[in-house]
C-alpha cells in the first residue's frame, strides 16, 4: 500500500522454520513455513509476529508484536485443542487465558477460562454438511 505522508508500506513474510529445543523453536525444519510476518511499522526486530511449528506442520507457537505468546495443542486427529495465552504482554486483557476445543458424540464444544476458574462454555451440534444448529 502506497501512502503520501510515509510512502510504501511494505508487509514482509519471512518463510523457512528450523527445529530447535527452545520455546519458539519448531519441531520441523521446513522452507515454506511461515517463520515471521513484518508489518510497515515496526521498529525493531523484534517488532513482528513470530510462528512455531510442530511435526505435521501444525502452528504451535505464537508471538506477536505485542510480546503475548500463545502455545497451541491438538488432539490425536490433529484438530485443535487448546489456544493457552502463556506470557501476557503488559496492558493486554487477562479474563480469557485459554480457548479450548473438543468435539464428543457429533457436538462441537468451545470452552473459555481464567486461570483457574472455567468462565464459559458453547456448545454447537452439526448437522449434515459442516452446518451448526
């Protein structure tokens, strides 16, 4: 996108995630995984949204710009479980820590909490075709 006052403003999408053993490292080593996404205004380098992978390409980790990490799990089909906001970047809203999924007897269940307590549930039945009800 093209501004007058500060001219191009470039988004930048950095490809290429390699495997490690730290916290923002993934379990994969792989050219064509999103590793960062720059946006025009960011000052530093860490200034950027940072993406970790797991071993079947699944988004692990994330860090935005912010520095609020969230770590993801899946279940053993690989769909995904939880979305646990693990370190809170200062200013940022701390009812929600966790969004959690499952799916039992063709119910889809969405579940919130605070640590520690459970705030809320949502339960949405599907029915032939992906639709819920």
């Amino acid at each position: 996108m093209h501004s007058s006052v500060t001219g191009d403003q470039i988004t930048e999408y950095v490809n290429g995630v390699l495997s490690g053993s730290v916290a923002g490292d993934s379990d994969i080593c792989s050219n064509s995984l999103l590793r960062a996404v720059i946006y025009p205004d960011s000052q530093t380098s860490s200034d950027r949204v940072s993406l970790a992978y797991n071993r079947l390409g699944q988004r692990k980790w994330r860090k935005d710009q912010a520095g609020t990490i969230h770590q993801y799990e899946y279940d053993h089909l690989g769909l995904m479980k939880f979305d646990k906001r693990t370190t809170l970047a200062g200013g940022i809203d701390t009812n929600v820590q966790a969004l959690g999924w499952t799916t039992m007897q063709n119910r889809a269940y969405h579940q919130a909490w605070q640590n520690p307590f459970f705030i809320y549930a949502l339960t949405l039945r599907r029915q032939g075709h992906g639709k819920a009800d």
